[in-house]
C-alpha cells in the first residue's frame, strides 16, 4: 500500500477527526478555566477595595442609606425629646411665675383688709368720740384725720381747682412708683394701673388706703374705662430678661396697650405722656468733650 493510498484511507481519516476534536475541547476547557480564574481573581479585587471603602456598588449604597435613614431618625427621635424638655420646662417655669404672682396677690389683698379693718376700728373711736358733744366730735373727725394721715408720706393739700386725678401705667415698677411719689406728695389724686408682670407692690405699699390714692391691677392689653385729667403711660417691661420673656406680650403691651391709652385720653380729653427706653434709638454712644 502506497504512502498516498495510506493518507486517503477511511482509517486515517476517522484518526485525524477524533484527533482536532480533542484538540478543540481541550481549548475550551481552558479558556473556561481562564475565564473562571479572572472572575474569581476580579471579584477578590473587589472585595478587597470594598472593605477598604475605596468601591462602591449597588448593595453597599443602599446599606449605607438604610444606615443613614436609621441615623436620622435616632437625631429626630432625640430632638423631639429635647423640645418637648424645653417646652416642659417652659410651661413649669410660667407656672412658677403665675402662682408666684397670685401669692403676691392674695398677700396684697390681706394686708389691704388689715388695713381697712384698722381704718374702721379708728373710724368707729372717732365715732363715739362725736357722740359726746358737737365739739368734741368735730375735734375726734379731725384727730382720725389726722392719725389716718399719719401713716403715709407728708402730701401736700391742692384745692379741687389744681388738684388733678392722674393715671400711672406700669406705676408699680421701679420707674413708675417714683413718679407716684412725686404726683401724690404734690397732691394729687393718683390712679396706678399695673399687671404686676414686672411691677411689685411693695413698691407702692406706703401710700395703699390713702384717700387720694388707688391700685388697679388691671393689664393695658385690655380696655379700661376712667375719668381722669393726666395719663402717664409707663407700662411696658423695660428689663431685657423681661421682655425677652415673653416678646410676644412686650409687643402688644407696647402696641394695643398705647392704643388704649391713646383712646382713653381721646375720650376724657386728657393729656398724655408716653414713656419709653433709650433702647429705641439704638446703642447709645458716649463722648468725651474737653
């Protein structure tokens, strides 16, 4: 058989078949071992840069947002409870303010029926003193007068013609109750209108009873109606602890209570002097002049 017979056999063929196919499935194999060892070698890479924090993908970013969302709801949780602290111990400490204030009242209150209960039990001696004879009972009137006054200031007597009934806002404060010294010890009948938000009466205390003088606790806010001849309109807080307090309530005081003063003095035709700080033309400068 002849070398050329022997290449163009069947036999020969079949071999170089099974031959190139071996070869063929051993390609692939190894192109499927490559392919699987750089996938396996690009996914340790990126593991490795992921705990580095270095990559991001698709599952960390929204473990990252769950965790943000679970932050910021721990932050809203904590604020709400701070608020609702500082709103507690804003409604405990106005409480605080308010019972002090109706101490103070009821305080006011009991020391003005001491008073008046003294009043009367001198009335009544100057009383049986009158019974006696006329004289004698003009010189009792006089004496009760004169013991009643006695307990008050020197204040001086103006006749019904230069006697004036002066109003006092705020005149319970620190401001006001020296001009209610001023205007009572000249002798004039005065009114003091105070909500004692910052006023106190012990500031006026010395001259409570007296005939020429009256305490109305009473807030400008709210209309009032009088029959007076001067308004001073001192009512407003002055202090900056105060009336950052509660700044709402500085405004209307400032505001509606003028307001009503205004119209009050408009009504009775009298005249009015409103007061205010330097506060309202700015920071104040100070010169030096040679």
């Amino acid at each position: 058989m002849s070398p050329h017979h022997h290449r163009n056999s069947p036999g020969s063929a079949n071999a170089g078949f099974f031959h190139s196919t071996k070869v063929r499935a051993a390609g692939i194999m190894l192109s499927v071992g490559l392919a699987m060892f750089f996938s396996v070698t690009y996914l340790w890479n990126d593991a490795n840069a992921v705990d580095a924090g270095a990559v991001s993908f698709p599952g960390a970013a929204a473990s990252g947002i769950s965790m943000l969302q679970a932050q910021q709801q721990a932050m809203s949780e904590e604020m709400r409870e701070e608020i609702k602290k500082e709103v507690r111990a804003e409604i405990l400490a106005a409480m605080a303010v308010e019972n002090k204030k109706r101490e103070e009242l009821l305080q006011a209150q009991k020391e003005q029926e001491q008073h008046q209960q003294e009043q009367q039990k001198d009335v009544a001696a100057g009383q049986d003193g009158k019974s006696n004879s006329s004289k004698a009972g003009s010189d009792g009137r006089l004496g009760l007068r004169k013991n009643q006054l006695s307990y008050y200031p020197f204040t001086a007597t103006l006749s019904e013609s230069k006697r004036k009934r002066v109003v006092v806002t705020g005149g319970a404060g620190f401001v006001g109750s020296h001009l209610v010294d001023r205007l009572m010890e000249e002798g004039h009948e005065v009114i003091v209108i105070d909500n004692m938000f910052t006023g106190r009466k012990k500031n006026v205390a010395h001259w409570i009873g007296h005939p020429n003088f009256m305490l109305i606790v009473h807030d400008v806010v709210e209309p009032i109606m009088l029959e007076v001849d001067q308004i001073y309109h001192l009512a407003c807080p002055a202090s900056p602890p105060h009336y950052q307090y509660n700044p709402i309530k500085t405004i209307k005081t400032s505001t509606m209570g003028t307001l009503n003063m205004l119209g009050l003095a408009k009504r009775v035709r009298a005249r009015m002097l409103l007061t205010s700080t330097s506060e309202v033309y700015g920071d104040p400068q100070v010169r030096t002049h040679a």
